[in-house]
C-alpha cells in the first residue's frame, strides 16, 4: 500500500510542476480502499498585464508638464517642503496656495494657471486655520469672492490615510474621502500639512513609508493633480538645500519629484545683508532640495515674516489676534548701483596704497591694510562681507594682482596688491 501511494505522490508531482510539493498523506482524505484521493491541480493563474508600449509607436512629443506655480507644483508629482518648527512652513505653503486660488502672484512666483486648492490642516483646528488664511487675506487685500469656489478647507483630526490592519498596511479612511472630494469640487492642488500626521505607521520604516507615498502619488496619477506633504525636519543643524533634512525614512525624501528646503538665515546671510541682528529670525529662504523634473535655481528664494493684526478683539481680549505672514523680499546684490567711477576711485586708493607706504592687502587679518575698508569709504552702504566680496571677485578676475614688496614699516617683505589698468571696469 505505501509503494502504491509514494507512485501517486511521484505521478502528481510530475504532472503538475506549478504546483508546490503536496500536503502530507494525512492531510488528503482518502476512498474506501485507502488509498489518498488526489484533487485536480488548480488552473494557473493568468499573469496581470505590463500594459507595455513600443516606443516605435510613440515617437511624437508628449505634451509638457503641467505646472501650477513656479517649480513648486505640478499635476502627477508629489511635492514636499522640509523645515523645522516655527520657521514659517505653514505661512508659506498657506500664501502660495491662496496665490493658485486666486490666480495672484502673491509670493512672487509664477502662476501658471489659476487652480482649486484643496487644503488639509492636520495639526490646527478650524479656527486657528481661518486666523491664518486671514493674515494673509487682509495683508493682500484678498475678498471672499476671490476664494469662492476655488479654496476648500478642512482640519480632520485621528482620520489617517494609511494605518495597520489586521497587522498589515492598508489605506485608511482618509484615502476614500479625499477620493470623493477631489471628484466632486474638481480639485487641481491638494495640500495636506504635515506628513507625519497622515498615517500610524512607523516613520523610520522606509517600506511604511514608501506606502504612504505610493498612495498620494496614486492620487496624484489617477486624478491628474498635484499633491504637496509639507514635512518636519529632523533635529540638529539644518543645511538649506539639504534633501536629507526630512524626519523619518528616505523614502518619503525619494518619492517626493520636487522637494524644497526652508532654513532661516543664517549669521553669515545677516552679516552680509546687512540685516539687524534683531531682525535676523524674520528671514526665511527656500532652496531646491530635490528637483528631477526642472532645473535647480541657482540662487534662493527669500520670505520675510510679517505680522497681521485681525482687528478681532473683543472686550475681554481688547487687542486681538497679531498673526504671522510672509513677503518676498530680495537681499541686497553686492554690486547693485554702483557705478564704474566709484569703482575706479576705489582701484585708484588701492594702487595708491597707504600714506606710510605700505600696500593694501586681501587677507582674512589684514588690519589697516585691509582692501575691502577702501571698498566700503566709497560704497557707504555697503556691508564688510560685500566688500570683501568685490576685493575677492577682482582678485580672482586678474583685476587686482597680489604682488611681493618690501613693507617700509615692518621691514619685511609682504604681499600687497596692485591694479592691473587693462581689466579695469570701463
């Protein structure tokens, strides 16, 4: 009896090669003779479809992508802004979306075309939200009829759109009701601030994480619009441009397509600005941390925080609410309005020297031969690191030539600087 059923067992293995190795003998029931009854292999399973395409079908120009505001958003692609706390990220992302819902270039960027803007507050509650949105109506003169229609509000507060079920991932509520909402308001940009509060699952997991961007990218494809996860930035030292800032796992740095940075000014960025250093935290910079689809800007783009009052007092609270904002604003340029004839008067000073006969030198510790305090005695609006920064760029352009001499004072010789009269500014 035992050979008979170890044939059956040898038979059916061979006959059906895509089926695992079968169950044990006890498992199958078996005839009155004893022996095992073998059931019918499965059918296989038809394979999904790659929906694979040939590229010598398609050879003609896609059509361009489909940007919404500056480099910042575009349908199909996920985007994100890093920055810490208290930095200005919910003034910002708040400005920039009433600038697509009303078709204004309030934060200076350009406003491809005027979009409904779907925006999730998952931290304030809807009051706090309206005080936001307030500021930013009363600084820009933005009326109601400006909004109607074209900005829609929420704060959910506990609705994820990913979480664990029965100990596997899966999409949460949240996911259907976005779903709806999009379809039926016709929604171009969707907001959701901040991405640490859209799920319940384990952020330093990269593949919890790529989840949970799977399925905003999902919405993102299947709806044809833009989504936008505003993220924290983990602790310590923050780099402007810095894609690495974000909490959590890398994988919701890789899934976002145009990734951005906030960072506030830096002492340096003040010192070369010129900005009081009282005023210092009210500047905030945005750099392209991730850009795949454009190319990275060259120079930041630069925020001030502003404060609105409301005028929402009441009696018991006679002064009301001061809410923050943000406007563009432009650092100084180094070279900006001034003229050659000043330029030359400072080359004339350097090639001149000082009275005592020593030469002017660039270096870090050059006390009074120090060549940026000529720049500065006759650009009198300029700061010590712009200064600095013409002597640097002469230098390094063949303008001004750094030379051995023989130092009258110390007796020693040093390296000072002279002008090279061919490349002097016309």
């Amino acid at each position: 009896m035992q050979i008979a059923h170890d044939q059956v067992l040898l038979a059916f293995a061979k006959v059906t090669p895509q089926r695992e190795e079968p169950p044990p003998h006890d498992t199958y029931p078996e005839a009155a003779d004893g022996e095992p009854i073998v059931a019918d292999p499965a059918p296989a399973l038809t394979p999904a479809s790659l929906d694979e395409w040939d590229a010598g079908d398609r050879c003609g120009v896609p059509p361009p992508r489909e940007w919404l505001l500056g480099n910042q958003f575009c349908r199909r692609f996920l985007s994100g802004l890093l920055a810490p706390g208290a930095t200005g990220k919910t003034a910002l992302r708040t400005l920039q979306y009433l600038a697509l819902a009303t078709g204004r270039p309030l934060t200076g960027q350009h406003v491809f075309k005027r979009s409904r803007v779907l925006l999730l507050s998952l931290e304030d509650d809807d009051t706090e939200l309206q005080r936001r949105l307030a500021a930013a109506r009363i600084h820009y003169d933005i009326a109601p009829n400006d909004l109607k229609g074209w900005l829609f509000c929420a704060t959910p507060k506990g609705i994820k759109l990913a979480g664990l079920k029965d100990g596997a991932r899966a999409a949460g509520p949240l996911e259907a009701m976005l779903r709806k909402v999009i379809k039926d308001r016709q929604i171009d940009l969707l907001g959701l601030d901040p991405f640490v509060k859209l799920h319940d699952l384990e952020e330093n997991d990269n593949g919890a994480m790529d989840f949970v961007c799977n399925l905003l990218v999902k919405l993102a494809i299947e709806f044809n619009i833009a989504v936008d996860v505003p993220h924290h930035t983990k602790k310590g030292l923050q780099t402007a441009g810095d894609a690495d800032a974000g909490r959590g796992a890398s994988a919701a740095r890789d899934a976002g397509r145009l990734m951005y940075t906030l960072t506030r000014m830096a002492d340096s960025e003040r010192d070369a600005f010129g900005v009081p250093p009282e005023e210092q935290r009210l500047f905030i910079r945005l750099d392209s941390a991730k850009v795949n689809t454009a190319p990275p800007s060259g120079e930041a783009t630069w925020f001030k925080l502003i404060g609105v009052r409301l005028d929402n007092g009441t009696p018991d609270y006679p002064q009301g609410d001061e809410v923050q904002t943000v406007v563009p604003w432009s650092p100084p340029k180094t070279w900006d309005g001034i003229s050659s004839a000043q330029l030359n008067a400072v080359l004339d000073d350097i090639e001149a020297g000082l009275p005592n006969g020593q030469r002017y030198s660039n270096a870090s510790k050059a006390a009074d031969r120090a060549a940026w305090q000529v720049v500065q005695r006759h650009c009198l609006d300029r700061t010590e690191p712009q200064c600095r920064d013409i002597v640097k760029t002469w230098v390094r352009n063949g303008v001004l030539i750094t030379e051995d001499y023989d130092d009258p004072i110390t007796r020693k010789p040093l390296k000072g600087l002279r002008v090279c009269h061919g490349k002097r500014p016309s």
